[in-house]
C-alpha cells in the first residue's frame, strides 16, 4: 500500500491528513498557534509555530497510523495566502511574517498607485493594487526594515518555509506567485518592471515551480525531526484556495465553491486566463487555468472573535462552536434585525478597504447574546452575496453553491446563507478542505489517476443540499439591502476613527 501526506497551513491551524490509495484518509492530526497583533491593522506570525506545528502533526498521523515511513510516497504542503517573510541563505526567518490579514502598507500602496498605476498593475497581475499581496508588504520592509533586507536571501510564502524546512530548497509554486502582485501572468515570469519599482532585486524571489512538480526529497534533518523516510518527494503544492477548489470540482466551466474558515473565498474556476476588476485572480492548478475569487477577510475569524472575546473562548472538550450553534437554535430563531458589518480586519472583495472595520448596527436592550452570534453569521453572508453580485454583474451565472470547509459544519449558519443569497447549497461528501485537493495531486503523482482533476471528478459526490428557509428569505433581502448602505455611509467615519 502506497501513501501520502497532505498538509494545510491555515491562518490559524496546521492541518495535516495521511492518506492511503484511493485517496482514503489512513489518519489526520490538528493544532493551533497564534497569531500577533503588534499594532492596529499589523497581522504577523512566527513561522517557526508553524514548522513546530507540522512536525508534531506529522508525528502525530504516523504515531496513529502505524505505516512504515517509506511507504509514504509523497508530500504536499498548502497554506494561507499571500505572506512575506524574508529569509537569509540558510534559511533562518529574519522577521516574523507578514500574513494576508497585514493592512501595514497603505503608505506604499499609495506611492506605488502614483508611480506605476493602478491600470498598469492590473494589466501584469490580474489583480488591483491592494495591500493585501505581497507587493506593497515587501515594499514596506524594504523602506522600513533595511536592516533585515540587507541580510535577506530569499522572500518565501508560508508554504515556501515549509517546503524548505523539509527539503532544503527555496521555491514558490506558481499559484502561490500569481497572488504576489510580482508576478506577469501573461509571460509567466516575475516582473521587473514591478520589482524595479519598489527597490527590489528579482534574484530576491524563489524559483517558481508547477504545483505537482517535485522540488526534491525531505531532507534527513527533516527525516529526523518529523519521522519521515528521506525517499519521500515533496511537491511544490498551491494556495489553500486552489487546492480546496479543486477538492470541489472548482476547475473549470465557470463551477462555484466557497470555501469558509477563518476567511470566506468564493472561488468560481475557468479553464482558460480571466481577470476581472471586481474579483481576484488566482492561478488554477491546471497550466492555463484560473480561479477568480472574492474573498473576505474574517467570517470564520468573527466568529472566533465573538467566541474568545465575548463567549468564554474554548472549552476542554473543544465543543464552543457546538454550543454556540445551539444557543443560537434556542435563543435566536428568526432573523436578528442586527446588521454586523465582519470588516475585523480591513475587508477585500469587494469593498477593498483596508480601513473597515466591525460594526454592530441595531442593538437593543433586548438584544441578547444568540441574537449578537447570529447577527454575526448572517453579515458573513451578506458579504459572501456582496461577492457574488459581482460575479452577476460580469456575467457569472449562479444556479447553486458547493460549500466546504470549517464553518460548513454549522447546520444553522448553513441555512441563514441559503437564506441570504436564496440559493440551494450542496455539500460534499468528502470535506476535507485543501489537504483534500492536495491528496488529488499526490494521487496523480503517484499514478493513481491521469490528473488532479481526474481524481476530483471522481470522488466529488453531493452528500446533502441545504435549502432556504422560505420564511427568512424576505427579511435578510430587506436586511441586505441596510448591510450594503450602511457601508456606504460609515466607509468616510472609519477612515477618520483610523486616524485617530
């Protein structure tokens, strides 16, 4: 029996799945780290919580499975998108990285809108300036950290660290690159012109390689530490998005996903280049493929807001969101009347505005707190029908929704977004998020299937479909309508309480 390794390195969990033939989970391990919070809008991560957290979860999945090391055949490591951290030759952090939460570069975003142009960086990246990709955040170290730039080798993603803790090579897959704001989607190469402008030598970026294309072998430190065989290949792996849109069928033919956990990303995949001023553009796992996107900052991570600062935080048993989800069934049965604008952490798609922020409208003496939880739910999918508005408006049909990861697991948040946006929704039978569509590309590698997409289509089975709760769906179209003008009215209020 032959076996691989899928691992996740999400925003604020490893996740990592051993998988045996077919791809079939053999056993699957988790663990948080911290995320820090300097300053007001600054978002950085230890990237060594992240490489002690795979190797425990790495150790973890062998202990419990009992397979021979060597008959793990290959690996392959997603992540949360995009980071900058810069690294020296021998790979040592110079810094704590900046995650896609980081809203620090406003200052160089605005020089580089005068110097380069929006249009113009458009036109390379298939993307809209914003200080959400690595671009402005690199342009920021380079202005205010000289210091570590000066030492800087190579600027690695979060995946980038990993594979090269595990095999000594510096890399960055190509779905990973599309996301930098670096790189010239048309000719497939990392832009001068755009590196030129912010001070930066290109020799600074990792070679770019194919998601299924091998990078080498784990390292025998590596092998040491983790309890891997030194035999097995490391692929270069993708974006999160990429590989849990691929997990549900996101591939090509306009197919639409959301992935939700600690953001929201809805993912409408094409088997051809798209670019589209009003969503992101994300390389798709295939060579000329691509998955526009819509993406919001923080609808699982309000949650988790709301749970930590307002609900206790996690329990022993692991079981808040449970708990949160039946209050919200016993105490909180109808719509809210609440609007929640889930701007915690800035916001992109699609109002692009670092400077958002979470905002409670319509409060009551008799509010309680399930009516607050589930105000909260219900403004993550009135960002999520803001996005695909979008897609309406540039000619995306939208006939039904596959949903996948953490927070499809809530039956309750479930049918408020079926509410919301007024459509069923289906769910997967396998629901294992990016180390899903990973084990679709380590199954091709290994020769199980001719393709990733191959693999996909041939495990994506619909376990249940969720419906809209016919009596909701009124009230959250006039409540909609009061979430997107009240944006619209607090956008210049926000940009002032920043200031202050």
């Amino acid at each position: 029996m032959r076996y691989s390794i899928g691992i996740d390195i999400g925003t604020t969990t490893v996740k990592c799945i051993l998988f045996r033939e077919g791809p079939q989970v053999a056993a699957e391990a988790g663990k948080e780290y911290e995320t820090l919070l300097p300053e007001p809008s600054w978002v950085q991560q230890n990237p060594e919580n992240w490489w002690d957290a795979a190797v425990q979860c790495i150790r973890m999945v062998l202990a419990k499975s009992w397979v021979n090391p060597e008959d793990i055949k290959v690996i392959s490591v997603s992540s949360q998108a995009p980071a900058v951290l810069p690294v020296d030759k021998d790979g040592r952090p110079l810094h704590d990285a900046l995650i896609w939460m980081d809203r620090r570069s406003k200052e160089e975003y605005e020089i580089i809108k005068e110097e380069v142009g929006e249009d113009k960086i458009f036109d390379i990246t298939g993307n809209r300036l914003d200080t959400y990709f690595t671009l402005t955040e690199l342009m920021w170290f380079l202005r205010h950290k000289p210091e570590v730039m000066d030492k800087c080798h190579k600027v690695l993603q979060v995946n980038g660290y990993i594979n090269y803790k595990l095999t000594g090579t510096f890399s960055i897959d190509d779905t990973h690159a599309s996301l930098t704001q670096i790189y010239d989607i048309r000719h497939n190469c990392w832009s001068d012109e755009l590196l030129n402008a912010i001070g930066a030598e290109a020799s600074l970026m990792p070679d770019v390689y194919r998601c299924c294309e091998p990078i080498g072998t784990v390292s025998a430190e590596a092998a040491a530490l983790t309890g891997l065989s030194v035999k097995t290949a490391v692929l270069a792996g993708a974006v999160d998005a990429t590989a849990a849109g691929l997990e549900a069928g996101v591939y090509e033919g306009g197919r639409i996903a959301e992935m939700s956990g600690t953001s929201s990303v809805v993912l409408i995949g094409f088997d051809k280049l798209v670019t589209a001023r009003e969503l992101s553009y994300l390389k798709g796992r295939g060579e000329n493929s691509t998955i526009l996107y819509g993406a919001m900052n923080t609808a699982g991570g309000s949650l988790k807001w709301f749970r930590d600062a307002l609900y206790g935080g996690e329990t022993i048993r692991k079981d808040s969101y449970q708990r949160i989800n039946r209050e919200i069934e016993k105490m909180a049965k109808y719509p809210s009347k609440i609007i929640f604008l889930p701007y915690m952490a800035g916001e992109r798609a699609p109002i692009w505005d670092p400077d958002a922020r979470g905002t409670f409208i319509g409060l009551n003496l008799n509010t309680n707190r399930a009516e607050m939880v589930r105000s909260i739910m219900e403004g993550t999918c009135f960002a999520l029908k803001d996005n695909l508005d979008q897609a309406v408006k540039i000619g995306i049909p939208i006939h039904d929704i596959i949903c996948c990861g953490g927070c499809s697991k809530s039956d309750i948040w479930l049918k408020i977004k079926a509410s919301v946006i007024d459509k069923e929704i289906k769910l997967p039978e396998v629901n294992l998020g990016a180390p899903g569509g990973l084990s679709y590309m380590n199954a091709a590698f290994m020769g199980e299937y001719e393709s990733p997409e191959e693999a996909s289509a041939a495990s994506l089975k619909i376990k249940r479909t969720v419906e809209p709760v016919k009596e909701w769906v009124e009230p959250y179209r006039e409540m909609y309508h009061i979430y997107v003008e009240s944006y619209k009215a607090l956008k210049d209020e926000f940009k002032a309480l920043v200031k202050i």
